[in-house]
C-alpha cells in the first residue's frame, strides 16, 4: 500500500545529520526522495568505524528510502539539473550555512520563482541573523544551549549526549514543519519557506530546563542522573546491580513503600509529598536503598512492574534492542536487505515503507535524469 505522503517529490539538498534525518523520515512516509550529492558523497559516508560491507552504519542510519544522484553544482550542466530538480520537486530541503546555496541561485526565492508551489525547508545552526557564520555540529550546540553543563555528575566535567540528540531533534521539528506547510498548500495552493535551526530547537527541546530560566529565573545546575523536580527518579543499587525506580507521583511512591515492605515511609511529612521528598531527598535515598538490596535488579523489575510502577533496566544498546524485540516492537526494519531502526510510527492504513537501502552515490543518477526530462518534455507540450 502507498504511504501517507505517497506522490510527494522531495528534492534533498541536505547532508550529514538534521536534514537526512528529516528526510528519511519523509521517505519512510512514502514521500519520493531525491538525494542530490556531491560527485564523492556526503560526509556521513567517511564516518567510520564501524561500518557494515565497507559503508558506514552512521550514513546507513538516516539514508533509507532515498535516490541518490551526484550533481556538481559548479558544473552548469549539473547545476541545470538541480535547478530543474527544484522546479520539480514539491518539498526543497537544504542545510548549508545561510548565503552559501544562493551562490547556485538555489535560494527560497530563486526555487519559488520556479516552483511557486515548492515547500522550501531551510536548517541551518544558529539562525539567519547575528548567527548566520558559525557552523552548525551539534556538539557546539550541545555545549552553547546549555545542555553540556548540565550533563555529568556535578563534580565533573560537563558532558554531551551519547547521541546527536540536537540534530535529531531539529530534523524532527523541521519534518513536522514540512507537513504543516503541505497541508496548508492544500488550502491555499501556494509553497512557503519553512527555517528552523539547531539552536532553537535545542533550547526548545530541554523543556523544563530552559522553563526553568525563562519562566522561573532558576538556573539548573548538573544533577548526574537525579532530576530537579522529581525524587526517587534515579538508577538506584539493589542486590546485585542498578535499576531506574521511579514513583512520578504521591500514589506510586505510596505503591512503592508497600512493596519495598516499608508502608509507613509514604505517612512520612518528610516524604508524603513530591515537594516534601524534593526537599528530604538525601534522608529518603537510603532508606529505599536499605530495602532495594535485599534482591537483585531483575527481582525488582519484576515485581515493581507487576506492581504497575515505572522502573527499568539499565541497558548497553544490544540489550535495548533485545528488550524491545522480547516486547514485540520489532525494532529492526530491512530496507532494500540493509538492517535499520524501524521507524516508530504505524498507521492502520497507509503503512511505514521500507522499500529502498540507502543508496549508492549516483545509484540512481541515470533514471532521476531520465525522469527530469521527461517531466520537461510534459511541461513543453501542455
């Protein structure tokens, strides 16, 4: 079955992270990709160790559900390729650093003069204005936006994610922009610009840290893996390793006491309410890990959850993968023969696809080509 952006053409301009990511997830929708590369590849394909048949996992893990082709754009016969592609394509997503894609007349206005119709995303790091020249890595965005501080025990260094958490997370705000924008062009018949950046979208996304300072004039400080409102929200030790328990509210933490066989703890005005056990936290911390030692972490899983309490093992990624293959989610997806990451949405309807492995550079340059012109030969004939 076709899925849910079935005939939608997206024109991809963008390389390393957010915008493939974004993309991917347009053509895991049924949307037609088209990768447009250099003649030697994006920079994620270098990305290596470790790699699967000499390709990087790194490109393999945002590249599904694409067409490659390679096009030089100081070449002006590839350049009239792309400008055709634009002219074409429903949805132009780009992330070169602001100014640098004008250069190739490949700007908003230069596409919506020949696409007035075209969706045009734009990601960029720090915005159009005042940041227009620096870079965008998402590790300068993990250390400028404040999250690097507050990662890490706070007597160490700070910290980044064990992921390109900023990246992700603007090519999932700039796919949700490209939908809105397509709906919209539904109504009124005319594309739109659509920027975002990974600043914004990193200040967006630590939620209640930046409301911390924005709304309430705090500035949160590094906490390990403790969490500035909630207690216990923590890995904690039992018996033989440690487990995530978390009591998100007075009822589970009074579901909790019971099963750690310490009932009267919940009757405590020390630790009865969430702003109580905020503020006792380091009294209570022992007490439940004077009960949580008497069995081991698989113990506790098990009963807890039983229970209907939040709590979870501390895995490596195998382990996640595993716990998510032992709950039926199915988390590995074969796209073209490659394994991947399935997509976590589902649709009663118009499935997830995974129809292509991310491709080849210039895996599909002759029939993209091909297709261009005969789209052309259309458009001269109407």
């Amino acid at each position: 079955m076709s899925g849910p952006l079935d005939g939608i053409v997206v024109a991809d301009f963008s390389r390393i992270v957010a915008g493939p990511y974004c993309t991917m997830l347009l053509g895991d929708l049924g949307a037609d990709v088209i990768k447009v590369e250099g003649p030697h590849g994006e920079d994620t394909r270098a990305f290596m160790p470790p790699a699967r048949d000499g390709v990087s996992t790194y490109y393999l893990s945002i590249n599904r559900n694409k067409r490659s082709i390679a096009l030089d754009l100081a070449d002006p016969a590839d350049l009239a390729v792309a400008h055709e592609l634009s002219a074409r394509a429903d949805v132009f997503v780009h992330n070169f650093k602001p100014g640098g894609i004008e250069r190739f007349a490949l700007g908003y206005s230069d596409v919506a003069a020949r696409n007035p119709g075209s969706i045009y995303c734009a990601i960029s790091g720090f915005g159009t204005r005042a940041g227009a020249a620096l870079p965008g890595y998402d590790l300068v965005v993990q250390a400028a936006s404040g999250l690097m501080h507050l990662t890490g025990d706070p007597a160490g260094p700070p910290q980044r994610a064990g992921i390109a958490a900023f990246d992700v997370m603007t090519g999932l705000h700039a796919a949700i922009g490209i939908l809105a924008a397509l709906n919209e062009r539904e109504r009124s018949g005319r594309g739109q610009l659509v920027e975002t950046n990974l600043l914004s979208a990193a200040l967006s996304s630590m939620i209640n840290q930046t409301s911390a300072y924005v709304a309430g004039g705090v500035v949160p400080q590094p906490m390990g893996n403790g969490h500035l409102s909630l207690f216990p929200y923590d890995p904690m030790a039992t018996g033989d390793g440690d487990l995530v328990v978390i009591a998100g509210n007075n009822a589970q933490f009074r579901v909790l006491c019971a099963e750690l066989g310490v009932p009267g703890l919940a009757d405590d005005p020390r630790f009865a309410t969430v702003s109580a056990r905020n503020a006792h936290r380091e009294e209570l911390r022992p007490l439940l890990l004077a009960e949580l030692k008497r069995k081991s972490a698989a113990e506790w899983f098990a009963q807890l959850t039983k229970a209907g309490l939040p709590c979870g093992p501390i895995n490596d990624v195998r382990g996640g993968v595993e716990f998510a293959e032992e709950l039926g989610l199915e988390p590995v997806a074969m796209a073209g023969g490659v394994p991947t990451v399935r997509n976590p949405l589902a649709f009663s309807r118009t499935p997830v696809r995974y129809d292509y492995a991310p491709p080849p550079v210039d895996g599909s340059g002759a029939e993209i080509r091909e297709w261009l012109r005969a789209r052309a030969g259309e458009a001269d004939h109407a």
